[in-house]
C-alpha cells in the first residue's frame, strides 16, 4: 500500500488547478483520469464579461486578477505559452446594442475589460455593418494541448493514472482513504459531469449540459482575434476555426449530432459569408448548476472526501482562485463562501 496526502480524481481545468495548488503546497498526491471531460471539448476562451447582456461575469475582476498569474506560472513550469492574450470581437445587431455598450463600458466594473471605442468593420468576409464592441483582457487557451502537456508532466512525476475511477472500490475509513494500492488523508472529486455517477456525491446537484463544436476551414477570413456573433469563432491558425457551442439540459450522451452541426452552420453563416468547410465536430457535457455557482467543499455523510465542480462554462476563469479556496478550506478549515459551498445543496 502506497501512503500518500491526496487521491484527485478528474483532470479537466478543475483536477489541473487542484494538482497546482497540492504542489505548491509539497503535498503528495495521484491522478485518476481516463481523459474524458468537458474541458478538452471547451472553446478555451477566458472572458470576464457577459455578452449577452454586456454585464460583468460574477466576481470576474477577482478571478481574472488570479487567474493571470496562475497561468503564466504554468506557462514557465511547461515550458509552453498557455494564455494567449487577446480581444473578442462582439458583432452588433442594432443601433440599440451600441448605445447599450457605451452605457456599459462606462460601469466601474466593467471599464477595464470593454473599450468604450464602437469598431468598425473592414473584414469583407464577416458580416457586421453596425461594426464591433471589443472586449479587452480575454484570452484563448488550447484546452486539448494544455491537457495532454500536464498528463506528460504528471506522468514524468509519477502523478498521473491513466485508468477510469471505479467508485465501488474507494474506502473511507477514520482518517484516511483507500483506493486500490492506494491509502490517502484526502480524496477530492474533480470528475465535471461524471458526478451524476458518484455516488459520494449530492444528487441532482450537477445538471449535464451538452456542448458541440465544430472546426471549420474558412478560406481568406484572415481573423486573429476572437469573433463573437450568435457564435463563437475561435482561431486555430491556418484557416481553421473552431465554432460553437451549443446548449443543450440534461443530456449526457457525448455524441455529435447533424442537428447541432446544421444548427451551428447556419448560425455562423449570419455572421461569416465566406466558403466554409466543416473539417471536424466534437461533443461535451458541461457541468453545471442550477443556481450557476460551483460546487466546493465536504459534506457531512463521508469524512475526508471533497468535491470540486460546477464550474460550468467559466471553468478557465474561476479554476485558479477556486482551488486556492478550497485548498485552504481542507488543509486550514478556511471557510468557503455560502454561494460556492457544496454543503448548500444538503440544507435545500
């Protein structure tokens, strides 16, 4: 039996922000993961805004202020530039959103990331005659790349288990926990969407949410930065854009489907008139919550076992400072803000 401090199930943004605080705080600990999640399906876009309704995110100042220097930390550790700074794009619809945009580029929490500047369009290609709102301090990472370097450094660690968890065989005893050849103090639960089949975990506190993107070649679009219209278009280089998502409760089949392809095309095509070219679709099941916030901390039935999830769509945002957080709760008793606590879903 291998003695360690903690057991982490799950490496999607969540497991990869817990393991980085575990290390910085020289705790020992394994990685259970089969590589299935919704963060490899993500866009990978950190945005601090709403812009739909051109609000801030919730606590989005506070996150993004984290969040920078976690990435940048990582960036050095891999040897590989994760946060790739950028603008976002958001095409107006009308004259009405324009003067909603002054409006809020003016707020104090919101003046830092929306320039108050209305862009023009000389893109030929992308339809947008009312021109841009641009978001400042957004940023693309590449979330398949990210992931695949972290599980090559965890495995040149010996941290990392290439092997889906089997629930049925965990151990919770006084003190400690057992997996397999494994005993740990702790073990938490990074595992998104897998959770509904946890059964340590609340139920009914994760409500599946099924996205699709797909990769598309668009010849001469030459666009850079990230493009917001009724989609995402999100640049890969060479031509190739990922496009999406779609928004689809309590599904769990991860498969791709014509009717989102068709749906994500014709959306595109309001925005983009040039030739596009499918190349590519993938499918995820985000996890999110019904009241939005995530879902950190212990619960009263299981000693020693954590969860840290919900993140939703935001999951590059708030996953740097969330895990800190929790952290800080399991080793130091910190107590977590209500709004974010796992243990609201048990007073409900």
């Amino acid at each position: 039996m291998k003695h360690i401090d903690y057991i982490v199930v799950g490496l999607g943004i969540a497991g990869l922000a817990m393991c980085e605080q575990l290390q910085k705080n020289r705790k020992s600990f394994v990685v259970f993961s089969n590589g299935e999640g919704a963060t490899s399906n993500s866009g990978g876009v950190i945005n601090p805004t709403v812009l739909k309704r051109f609000t801030a995110a919730w606590n989005a100042d506070t996150f993004y202020g984290y969040a920078l220097p976690f990435y940048e930390n990582l960036s050095s550790k891999l040897g590989y530039q994760v946060f790739n700074p950028t603008f976002i794009f958001r095409i107006f619809k009308s004259v009405e959103e324009q003067n909603d945009w002054a409006v809020a580029s003016d707020k104090r929490d919101l003046s830092k990331f929306l320039s108050s500047e209305i862009c023009k369009n000389s893109n030929k290609i992308i339809d947008a005659p009312l021109g841009f709102g641009k978001v400042t301090g957004a940023g693309i990472i590449l979330p398949n790349e990210l992931l695949k370097k972290y599980q090559s450094y965890l495995e040149r660690h010996e941290n990392f288990i290439s092997e889906k968890f089997q629930y049925n065989l965990l151990k919770i005893e006084s003190g400690k926990v057992s997996y397999k050849n494994f005993s740990a103090q702790k073990i938490i639960f990074c595992d998104g969407s897998h959770s509904v089949s946890n059964p340590f975990f609340p139920k009914h506190g994760i409500v599946p949410n099924k996205g699709e993107y797909i990769t598309v070649r668009i010849p001469n679009l030459n666009f850079k930065e990230l493009l917001k219209g009724p989609l995402y278009v999100i640049p890969l280089g060479s031509d190739l854009y990922k496009v999406g998502a779609t928004y689809e409760r309590d599904v769990t089949d991860q498969l791709p489907t014509a009717k989102a392809r068709e749906s994500m095309l014709q959306k595109l095509k309001k925005s983009v008139n040039g030739d596009i070219e499918v190349i590519d679709q993938t499918a995820g099941i985000r996890p999110t919550t019904r009241d939005r916030k995530p879902l950190l901390g212990g619960i009263s039935d299981y000693e020693n076992v954590y969860f840290f999830n919900g993140l939703g769509t935001r999951g590059f945002l708030m996953a740097p400072l969330l895990s800190e957080m929790l952290y800080n709760n399991i080793a130091h008793k910190m107590e977590l803000p209500k709004e974010i606590a796992i243990s609201r879903l048990t007073r409900n």
